[in-house]
C-alpha cells in the first residue's frame, strides 16, 4: 500500500511538473550598435506554458547582488520550443537581428557584458547567468560587445550559476558588427535544444522504477 501511495505522488509531480521550470535562460547579447545595443535576453520554453506571468527576469549588476525581479512576464501563453525575446528597445534590436523583440524592459536586459540574470518563477530564482555577487569583469563569462550562449539540453541552473553549461563569443567579438547575419562570430539565434526530460521527470521516474524493484 506504500509503495501505491509512493507511486501516485511520484506521477502527481511528474504530471504538474512541480518544482520545475519550463523556461530557462538560452542567451544574452551585449551588442555594437550605438549605446551598446542590442541588449537583449533570450529564453525558451521546453514545454507548454499557459501563463507566462509567473515568470520574471531581474539582472544583477556589476557584483551588487540581486535586484529582485524588475520585469515580469504578462499572461501570455507559450508554446514548447518557442524562443522568446526581451530587449531594451526595438529599433536597434530589430536593425541588428531583422525581428522585433516579443517584450521590452528597460531594467532587466540592461546589462554591460558583465552583469548577472537572474529568471524568477513564483518569485524564487529557478536559473541565473553570471555570479550576482562578482562584477564579470575579467570572468571566463564577461561578453561586452558579445554574447554568452547555453549548452544544449543544460539548465534550467537553479540560483547557482554553472559556467561549464555555456560558451562565449569572447570579449568585443561584436565590435564594428552591424548585423547579426554579417557578423563574424554571430549570436547563435535560437538554436538551443531543451532537454528530453526535466530534472523532476527524470528523478521521479527514477523513484517509481526503484520502488518497483
């Protein structure tokens, strides 16, 4: 009779994917155009998601630690394997990659290649970029006038930062640049790939099998 409860609870969790973030952070772009633009974040969902709105973004600037979140998602509805797209602004964005951005903050994505994001789902941190604590000037993860992109099927990172679960453009790689599609090292635009299974799903099918044992 345990080992039914057991069962049930697992498959209650897997089922509401409790605990678990369907968006995660894929990039961030600290761009050449005038004024250090495009500054934009790029996200995906790797499952349905009915309401963004539980979601939000906060960047962590130059080592102070987090600011919270400054920018939450409206209630918008997401569709798996969609990227999803917060700048600054649009006309420089939109000059350098050739589509507007899905949603513009000026707080979150304000970031200088050294700068920290975290992502918030019910107001707790479920992944980050960049240590909040450490000013990345000088860090493996700095990007000014670059960009710093997620390994594929990595993440969603929790409040820990994991450096080995993304690759960079290197510092000023963008320099002199006018466009993502002429660049010589090109932000790589929405060419992550999510995960099979999320962490929950793949520690509590584990669970189920080990009490089937």
């Amino acid at each position: 009779m345990r080992q039914l409860v057991m069962i049930v609870l697992a498959l209650s969790l897997v089922a509401t994917g409790a605990s678990a973030s369907d968006l995660v952070i894929t990039g961030v772009i600290d761009g050449p155009l005038t004024g250090g633009l495009p500054k934009a974040i790029e996200l995906i969902a790797c499952a349905d998601i009915a309401d963004l709105s539980i979601y939000g973004l906060g960047s962590a600037n130059n080592g102070g630690g987090t600011d919270g979140e400054e920018f939450t998602f409206p209630a918008d509805s997401a569709v798996e394997g969609q990227f999803i797209y917060v700048a600054t602004e649009d006309p420089q964005f939109s000059a350098f990659f050739g589509f507007s951005p899905d949603y513009i903050d000026g707080n979150a994505p304000n970031i200088n290649g050294d700068d920290a994001i975290e992502l918030f789902m019910n107001g707790g941190v479920v992944d980050v970029f960049g240590d909040i604590d450490v000013d990345g000037t000088g860090e493996p993860w700095e990007h000014m006038d670059g960009w710093a992109y997620r390994v594929d099927q990595t993440g969603p990172d929790g409040t820990t930062f994991v450096l080995a679960n993304w690759f960079f453009s290197g510092v000023n790689a963008l320099d002199n640049e006018t466009s993502n599609a002429t660049a010589a090292t090109p932000f790589p635009l929405g060419t992550y790939t999510c995960p099979s299974a999320s962490p929950v799903e793949s520690s509590t099918w584990g669970m189920v099998k080990a009490l089937y044992r």
